[in-house]
C-alpha cells in the first residue's frame, strides 16, 4: 500500500498536467508485479489509445527516475471503462441515480456489502438508497428498482436510505445497466452499448537482456528455410487484446 500511494504521489502531478486524472493506481502479482494505472481524460472526452500510450511514456520515465519498485515489473494503463470503479468521492456525486456495488471495510447497520443506487454524497459520505424489493414469485429473487433512488431522495419509508463514510469504503463499482449503457453512449456520442473505453497498454519497464541465440545455418541452394531470420521474430500483444506500447514482458 506504501508503494502504490507513493506512486500515485509521483505521477499524479505530471499526468494532471497532460490533462488527464488518476481513477486507480493497483499493485498486483508476485515475483514480477504488475502496475496498473487507471485514467481518465479531464475533459470528459473518451480515452483513446494514444492517451494510454501517452501516459505510459510519461510514467516509465518518472518511474525509472524515482524507481519505487525494486525489480522487474509490467506496467499497465487503461481507461476506467463503463462499469467503472468509484474510487473517489466525486465518483459518487457525479454517477447519481445509477446502480452500484459497495463493499465496506467495517460493518455499517450491521453489513458490509451494499447493492442499491448512488444517492449523491452527504459532506464526506456516500449515500446509497436500498432498493425496494418488489414482491417475487415463489423460488424466485425479487428484483430491485430504480425507484429506490426517488424514493430516498424524497425520504419515502420504503426506501432505506444508507449514509456510509467515504473513509470505510473498501471498493465500489457501477453495475453494468441498460441505464448505464445509454447515458455512456450518450455521453461520448456512440451507439447505445459499445463500451466507451476499456483500452490498455503494456508495457516492459524494465527491459532486459535476452539469452543469446546462435544465427540459423544456411540452407543449400533449397530456398529459406523454416528456421530463417524471417520467423524468429516474436509478437506482443497488449493486456486484454490491447494494443502494445512497448516491448514484451521480460525478466531480468
């Protein structure tokens, strides 16, 4: 945790200044840990694949100055996508009114797990309206609502209306609705239910010596064979299908 909020401290200044801003620094894997960088443009526009491939430029060369990460390790950016992560306390003023997924680190009212609609926020909390289960058939769940969300706006009894301290929130993410879908393809001018922006790019940040190979002999006189320079190339691709910014995964 050390790490990452360092990291974040580094690089935060440098990416805001090329107007964009930080939804997540993650620290993940083993031996070999995988950095990924989560952002977004700070002018609502969807993020492209240059905006990665710009951020990660910018990030390796702080982070190889700074080096906070001892070792080899993979850096991955992307954007937040559309089932996002709510990860700041803006997040939940600016998704109000669409469904999401709280979980707590202590309990409050006696959970912590929460499933409802974004309310806003209450000075430095998030307010989440439950949502009103509607009567289901026997053997089958009750469905929620949306209406949870008028409702706890206007204080109706059938709506439980949750105040969570932003400080105990451990994650939260937006639930992936037709609602959600349509105000995303609204919003950057897409046909309702393409994704506005799952892109990543990974890259090597530490590159490192390959083992050497010797040259391939020369056939005689029978054309190039199947162990010319022509095949001993290797492909990189980016995480997930994205398209690659840098050179593969190597360890040192």
């Amino acid at each position: 945790m050390e790490a990452v909020e360092r990291i974040g401290r580094i690089i935060e200044p440098s990416v805001e200044a090329m107007g964009y801003e930080l939804v997540r620094v993650q620290l993940s894997g083993g031996q070999r840990p995988t950095l990924q960088i989560m952002a977004e443009r700070s002018d609502g526009a969807a993020m492209t694949v240059e905006d990665c491939a710009d951020i990660s430029r910018a990030v390796s060369a702080l982070l190889d100055v700074e080096d906070p990460l001892p070792g080899a390790y993979t850096l991955e950016v992307s954007s937040p996508g559309i089932d996002r992560p709510l990860t700041r306390l803006k997040d939940f003023e600016r998704f109000a009114g669409f469904e999401a997924r709280l979980e707590t680190k202590a309990p409050v009212d006696g959970r912590k797990r929460f499933r409802g609609f974004l309310a806003g926020i209450e000075d430095d909390a998030v307010r989440l309206a439950l949502p009103v289960e509607k009567k289901a058939r026997k053997g089958a769940k009750a469905a929620p609502t949306r209406d949870a969300a008028d409702a706890g706006e206007a204080g109706d009894a059938e709506a439980t209306l949750v105040v969570i301290p932003f400080g105990l929130v451990l994650k939260a993410k937006l639930e992936l609705t037709d609602e959600l879908l349509t105000a995303a393809a609204a919003e950057q001018g897409a046909a309702p239910g393409t994704e506005g922006g799952a892109m990543e790019v990974e890259e090597d940040a530490r590159p490192a010596r390959r083992p050497h190979q010797p040259k391939p002999k020369k056939a005689k006189k029978k054309g190039p064979g199947r162990f010319s320079k022509a095949g001993a190339g290797e492909d990189v691709d980016g995480a997930d299908g994205g398209p690659a910014a840098g050179p593969g995964a190597q360890d040192e």
